[in-house]
C-alpha cells in the first residue's frame, strides 16, 4: 500500500510546529533541486523523485506537478513555490492551519527583503 505524501504534512505540522516544518520543506526542496539552476525543474524532480515516494510517477505526471506549482510562469520552482505546492498537495493541512502558509510566505518575503 502507497500512502501518499498529503497524509503526512499535517502530521508533520503537529509534531514539528511552524519553524520545524518550514525547516523541512527547505530541505525537501535542497533534495529535489537543481543544483546548478537553484531551482526544481522536471529533470531534478524525475531524478530525485523517490525522496519523495514519487518515484512511480509518470513523466507527465511530473510535468503537471511543476506546471501546478509555477507560479511565476518560468517552467520550475523556486523554493516559495515549491512550499506552496506542498501545502496545496494537502487540503487537510490547507483547512486545519492556514497559519503555516502564511507563516512560510511571510518568512520567504522577509528572506528577499520585504
């Protein structure tokens, strides 16, 4: 049986509190990054995707991911949008503590001087 990613955030969230949650979704994303580019494109992700258990996943399915989580249109994801996915991948975390996004977005705009 696969569980999927979305059952484990808001657990995560409980255990860890905002600081460590955000802790972990940077190195998730140091983990899936392209290091060269600084960001996560469909090659890093194919590459890496077993850190997430994502490694069945269709090609396709790869593209959509990064396509869903692009905010900005430039065909990968930086690290706030990365975050933002990852709570979008979890509406039981996105209906219980919208506090942790805001929290995540507010810490990225304090990181880019804000």
């Amino acid at each position: 049986m696969r569980t999927d990613f979305e059952d484990f955030l808001p657990v995560m969230a409980d255990k860890l509190g905002g600081e460590g949650l955000i802790e972990e979704l940077c190195n998730g994303f140091q983990l899936l990054m392209d290091k060269g580019k600084g960001v996560i494109t469909v090659e890093s992700l194919k590459r890496n995707s077993a850190v997430l258990g994502l490694q069945d996943m269709r090609d396709d399915e790869l593209v959509s991911m990064v396509k869903e989580g692009d905010l900005d249109g430039d065909g990968a994801l930086n690290q706030m949008e990365f975050c933002v996915l990852m709570f979008r991948m979890s509406p039981q975390l996105m209906d219980e503590s919208q506090y942790w996004l805001e929290e995540v977005l507010e810490e990225e705009l304090r990181n880019a001087g804000f």
